[in-house]
C-alpha cells in the first residue's frame, strides 16, 4: 500500500445469514482512498454501501458476516485486530456518522456536555470535573462553524434540537478530534432538502479545513458529483462505475 493510501479495502466480501436465507451484500470489492481526499460512495438502497463503510469500523449487525477479503488501514489489516484494539481506533482514528439524527447525541444532556464526551473520548469521559471555560470558548468556535446558531444554546438539551440540528451537531462530535478518517453513511438522507443542503455545507467546511480523509456515502447522484474526488457506483455489491479527476467534473446527473 502507497505511503498516500489510507484505506485500501482487497477482496472484500460480506453475508447477511438469518435462518430463512444467505444474501450476498458485498461481493469482492477492490476501493483504495487516498489520504486527504473525500470519495463518494452512490447507488441504490440495497446496493452494500453501508455495509461497506460498517465493515471498514466493524459494526455489521449481528447476521452480518465479513466472508473473505481484507481491509487494510495505515497498513494494518483491521479484521486481525481484537475488539479491544477495534475500539482503540473508533471514533479516535476512524469516526462514523449515521443516518439517524438520533444516534449520535445523548438526548438529556446539554449541547456543551455532549460536546465534552466527544472531546475527551480515549481519556476521561466523564463530566465529574466540569467543562472548564477555556472549553466552553473552544465549543462556541466550532459550533459557529455550523452556522446554525447552536453556539448560543450550548446549554439547551439536544432532545429539544430539530432533526437537523442534532445530525450537524453529531457530525461536529465526530470531527472534534480530526479522526484520519470519517464515514458518512447518508448522514442528510433524513433530513429535509433545505436542512440537508445546511449539514452538506457545514461537512465540505469542516473537512476541507481539517483535511479530513472522508468516505461520503449517499444514493443522491447529485450530491456524489458536487461533492468529492473520487465516484464509485456500487449495484447489488458490485462495484459498476469509478471515475475522478477531470471525468468526474464533467458528469451530470
């Protein structure tokens, strides 16, 4: 793998067994991204998308089976790796947002404590301390970034925050300590069209000021060709189309 290749995913086949039947989801796959660069990820529902980008942070649900392949990050197969090193690199090294606004925030507690969970994941995640005012300044400043206006509630509870505002607010958790690389699996599809656009802008702000490496997954065309380096088109879990550079600018819907 090139010193410029972050994740370079071989082979890459995956099941869903229940008792009534065995689903191909994923079938032999070959993606290798590049550091620095976000790479779109498009196709229909079904098409193995999420079950790509679930695979990579191993977090398939429980009749998901990886069957073969591998998936090498920074040079290290992630599927030899035991759980507790898995869990080393969640949310530290690779940080994923999912569909559901709901998932990614703890409802009950403020915007600012919410913020501080994710700001000290790997070292002392609880609240006993207090969140110190140097903090507090340091969560306004990233909140501004989502233009939402949440840098003036930071002590509201989520609960009370719209669809939108929670989605934008758990992508700026996800990001807080600049992961190498961030999974995005449909992470406007819930969202209203005006409020989508908001959370797509607040994302290409975040990572292109970071320099974030990012595997964007959507099933809008539209949005993989505004967004992005690289297309990769998967249908029922194959890979059918990958174009980037000058070819890629030139699509349309």
């Amino acid at each position: 793998m090139s010193e410029n290749t972050i994740l370079n995913i071989k082979d890459l086949s995956v099941i869903y067994k229940t008792d009534l039947e065995t689903v191909e989801a994923v079938n032999g796959i070959n993606i290798a991204i590049k550091r620095k660069s976000t790479f779109g990820l498009v196709g229909e529902t079904g098409a193995g998308k999420t079950t790509t980008a679930r695979s990579i942070i191993r977090l398939l649900p429980a009749v998901g089976h990886v069957t073969g392949g591998s998936i090498e990050f920074e040079g290290k197969n992630l599927r030899e790796l035991s759980e507790e090193e898995m869990r080393q690199y969640r949310g530290e090294k690779i940080a994923m947002v999912f569909q559901d606004p709901m998932t990614g925030t703890a409802a009950n507690m403020q915007i600012e404590e919410n913020l501080a969970l994710a700001a000290r994941r790997g070292s002392f995640r609880f609240l006993k301390a207090g969140i110190t005012q140097k903090e507090r300044e340091m969560y306004r400043e990233k909140l501004k970034v989502l233009d939402l206006g949440l840098e003036e509630r930071m002590t509201s509870k989520v609960g009370l925050l719209s669809g939108g505002q929670r989605q934008a607010l758990t992508l700026l958790m996800a990001t807080l300590k600049k992961p190498k690389l961030l999974l995005l699996d449909e992470h406007t599809a819930a969202l209203d069209p005006k409020t989508a656009s908001k959370v797509l802008d607040a994302t290409e702000r975040i990572v292109g000021r970071d320099h974030l490496t990012t595997l964007m997954i959507t099933h809008n065309m539209k949005d993989a060709i505004v967004h992005g380096n690289r297309l990769v088109m998967m249908h029922e879990g194959h890979i059918i189309y990958d174009v980037s550079g000058e070819e890629k600018k030139k699509l349309t819907v």
